[in-house]
C-alpha cells in the first residue's frame, strides 16, 4: 500500500463548505494533513488536521471573506500535504509545519470566488391566504465584491423575486400542509448569461381559517464572544438557524461594541424581527448581553426588559408569547467544586453556588419583576430561556440539608410552575443528559483539570398553551476543542470549526393551542429596536 491523498468531493470547492481529504499510509504515526496557502515552494501553512490510523477522512471547514486574515482559508490556490511524523525534539500538535516529512507529492486546489448562498435551501416562516410574503435573500450570499442580479429560475407563479433578490407574493388559498416554492438563481451582473449560485426557498401555507402556527421551534444559543471566535461566524450562524427551521432564538454573549450590534447584523441579514438589549452604559460590557431573532413579529410596545433579563412579546396571529432571554452569572462555577465524574451537590458544590448571584437574579430580578406576566400565562405563555451557568437540580443529587439543597436556579422556576422542556420530553437524566457545556471547552489550564460537562443552558415554560413536542441539542460538525495550549496561538484549530459555539445549541419544538380569536395582522413592521 502506497501513500496517497485525494480530494473526496467532486463538487466545486469554495470557502464555507467543507473540504474533505482522504489519505491513505502505509505506517501509522504523528501524520497529518496540512493544507498550505499558495502553489509553489514558498507556500505558507495556515492549519493541518490530524491523520490517525492506516487511511480515514480529514475535514477542513475554514472560512475567511478578508484575505488579509493569516488564517484564512479565502479564494486562492492551496496545496494539501501529506507529512509523517514529527521532527525529533519537537512537540505533538505544534502549528509550525516544518521540520516534517511530506509523504506525497502536494495535492494542488483552488477555491472558488463564485459567490455562494450560506445554504442550498431553507423554509420561511408560515403564510396565511391573502397576506404579503417578503424573503430578503441579498444577506444569504456571500459574493466576494462581486455584483450580482437575482432571477426566478422555477417554481409557482404567484412568488416572484426581484433583481436585489427579494422574493414577493400573496399567498393563495391552500389547505394545510400545502407550500410555496421558488428557486432563485444569482447572476454575475456583467455577464447575465452566467448563474454563480442558486437557492430553493419554501413557504409553508396555512388555511384560511388556521392559526398562523401550531408549532414552534424555539431555541437559546450561546454565541460565544458573537460568534467571532471561528472564521465567519455569522455565516455559520445563519446557517444552522436556516437549516434547522428555527422560529426564534434567544442569544447571549452578543453585544454591541460596534453598531449595528451583532443582533441587528443577524437579522438584517435573514429578514427576521429582533430585539437587542439597549445601550445603557458608557462601556457596553456593563450591558446584559442578550438578544432575540424571531421569524414572527415582535410588538415592542408590549415588550420590555430588566437589569438581568430581556422580555419580547412575540406575536403569532392572535396569539402572543412572552419570551425573557436570560444570561445568569457566571462566576463560582458550582460543578468545579464537584468530585471529578459525579454529579453531587455535595456542601462544597452549595459554598461555590452560593458565592454566586444566581439565585438573587432569578428570585429577585428576574421571577419578581415578570409576576404580572406570570399570573396571567394561560393567557399569554411565559417563556424564560438562556445560559443559566450552573446545572439543573433535576440532573444532580443532594448531600445537604439546608439551601439551596440543589441548583436553585431551576429549582426557584420549578417553585414557580414553570416546566423545564428538555426534562418534559425526556425526564430521566441517566438516559438522556442533554449536555450544552461545552462541546469545545475540554480542558481548564487554570484548574489543570478536565472540564466538567453539564447541562447549563435551558428552555423553560409557564402557560397551558404551549405543550413540548420534541427537545435536543445541537452541535455540527466535529469541533476542534479550544485548547489553551501554546502551540495554537498563532493558527487555533477551532478557528476553523462549522459549530461557531463553545456552547450546544438547545432547541425545544412546541405545539400551540391557540385562543379562539381571529388571526391578527401579522404585518407589524417589528424590525427595529
């Protein structure tokens, strides 16, 4: 058996998508994969991945529109590399890819800069008979500088799209479980003749006598520093909210350093309603760092916020939910004070919490003020979701008797009749742990400890009119961890993750019982601060 390296895609490759190499050695070893920047002798390393085994698959996942970023992967000519072991003397896993041995000849690529849509196709929020649709597209395409027009290549007559690639229509009469589609190609302007990308996009129809909805896909997502820790984070992003059909998302860890702010940019981008917390300090650091993106209208008349807490009544035709994105102190990590491998709330777990303002900002600055909501959420369901920073005391067992006997985060919700959905759906913990924290944080250089992994972000529920029909997290992609290790300062491999988190995804899907009210106009104009 030879040593060899070969692309596994047929397909065009492009920054964004996933580059998969297959390689093949005749001895195992310290062999990677290295992909460098150019095509001749003085081209530059940028990342490599690990090659274990006799033969397997490597991904690179990197993505960079700003050539100028010394580890990007952006438009160009590359070479990929098969190397063996490390040079004697030096360390496993330095970024340095020198002092190896190239074990074929270097396998040449080049990356398009066709410009691209950040998904091949994604679902729209529902449409009632007789009401407007509008789907910006423009912020869906990466296009490199390039100027692009937008055409209707298929699909049914009454959606259209215009040349800045809005898609338009009024939704027909259907029944339920009919759609809308169209598929739209983007041109180079210069050269109509020559499509770059295309997209199918799907409009759910309701019937005329529907609600606009009967279920919901909600979900909270850490963005991790917004999103920047990885190469085009926001791309990322709208990704994986497209691809999973999410109707509004709660974020933490976004803020705005720099207008618009991070929520805003998401949103202008999908087309989507949103709500950022507002500037009101000096340093924005001293800000909650929280928003909302919802598919749905957002009356921000009815909407409101706290020092520890932002709430959006969200409104799906006659119905409206009250949605309080939280991001909970993050100090005195509880389960640092855990024997390793146990989930024990044991009295120096209770010490750590307890040095904490987790309970004070649920008790008092979150459930106190939104009393007024909560009296009344059969009529208006409560939603209280976010990065509670600390464990759930329906995953953990007790070893004291005096408060907080378990994470009193959760356990104050549950006092208050609020219903954790992921433990609805799947209510025992040994079958089903529902971890969060953290997919890429494995190891703590300042505790020289393995990291505890918990579940620590939530979705909870007040209200009859929302009942959980499914709950799970969500991570693609296979992460990099993000390691504190020097040999990753200059190229840290997690840069190059799809996942664009250091927290899972959770996301709840829920079945409505909507009052019996006409449906209201859904055309409220919600997106702005």
């Amino acid at each position: 058996m030879a040593n060899r390296i070969s692309l596994y895609t047929s397909e065009p490759l492009r920054p964004g998508a996933d580059i998969p190499v297959f390689y093949e050695v005749e001895a195992e070893g310290d062999n990677r994969v290295a992909l460098y920047r150019g095509d001749g002798p003085d081209a530059e390393c940028v990342t490599f991945e690990y090659a274990p085994g006799k033969a397997g698959l490597v991904w690179f996942s990197g993505l960079s529109t700003d050539p100028d970023q010394d580890d990007a992967i952006s438009p160009g000519p590359y070479l990929l590399k098969l190397q063996g072991t490390v040079a004697p003397g030096q360390a496993r896993g330095d970024s340095v890819c020198e002092s190896v041995t190239d074990l074929t000849e270097p396998l040449p690529l080049d990356l398009t800069s066709d410009p691209y849509f950040v998904t091949s196709s994604f679902t729209t929020a529902n449409a009632i008979p007789g009401q407007p649709v509008c789907v910006p597209l423009a912020g869906l395409l990466t296009s490199f500088g390039r100027s692009v027009l937008f055409a209707k290549d298929s699909g049914d007559e009454w959606l259209s799209v215009s040349p800045a690639g809005e898609v338009t229509g009024v939704a027909p009469g259907a029944t339920p479980g009919g759609h809308g589609h169209i598929v739209v190609t983007a041109h180079d302007a210069d050269d109509l003749n020559t499509a770059v990308a295309t997209v199918a996009v799907s409009v759910p129809l309701r019937a005329e006598t529907d609600p606009v909805a009967d279920r919901l896909r909600v979900a909270t997502w850490n963005m991790w520093y917004d999103a920047t820790r990885v190469l085009n984070g926001d791309d990322k992003v709208i990704r994986a909210l497209l691809e999973e059909n999410i109707d509004l998302v709660a974020l933490q860890e976004v803020h705005r350093y720099q207008e618009p702010g991070t929520v805003r940019r998401l949103a202008e981008r999908l087309g989507w309603y949103y709500h950022q917390y507002p500037r009101l300090n000096d340093d924005p650091i001293d800000d909650k760092d929280v928003g909302l993106l919802s598919r749905y209208p957002i009356d921000h008349d009815a909407s409101g916020l706290g020092e520890h807490y932002l709430r959006t009544a969200v409104t799906i035709g006659a119905l409206t939910l009250q949605v309080c994105t939280v991001h909970l102190d993050h100090t005195s990590y509880g389960p640092d004070k855990a024997p390793p491998g146990t989930r024990r709330f044991t009295p120096a777990v209770q010490a750590q919490e307890d040095a904490s303002d987790r309970a004070e900002e649920m008790k008092d600055h979150i459930l106190a003020p939104l009393t007024p909501f909560t009296d009344r959420a059969d009529e208006q369901p409560v939603l209280i979701l976010g990065d509670f920073n600390s464990p759930s005391h329906l995953d953990w067992t007790s070893e004291v008797s005096t408060p907080p006997f378990n994470w009193p985060a959760t356990q104050l919700l549950e006092d208050a009749a609020f219903t954790d959905s992921y433990r609805a759906v799947h209510p025992d913990p040994s079958a089903n742990l529902g971890l969060t924290w953290s997919p890429v944080t494995l190891w703590r250089q300042e505790l020289q400890r393995v990291e505890p992994l918990d579940r620590i972000d939530f979705i909870f529920h007040k209200g009859s009119r929302l009942r959980p029909l499914d709950s799970h997290t969500l991570v693609t992609g296979n992460p990099a961890p993000a390691e504190e290790h020097p040999a990753w300062e200059d190229h840290p491999r997690y840069r190059y993750n799809t996942w664009p988190s250091d927290h899972a995804a959770l996301i709840t899907t829920y079945e409505i019982q909507h009052p019996s009210l006409p449906p209201q106009d859904s055309s409220i104009d919600g997106r702005n601060d």
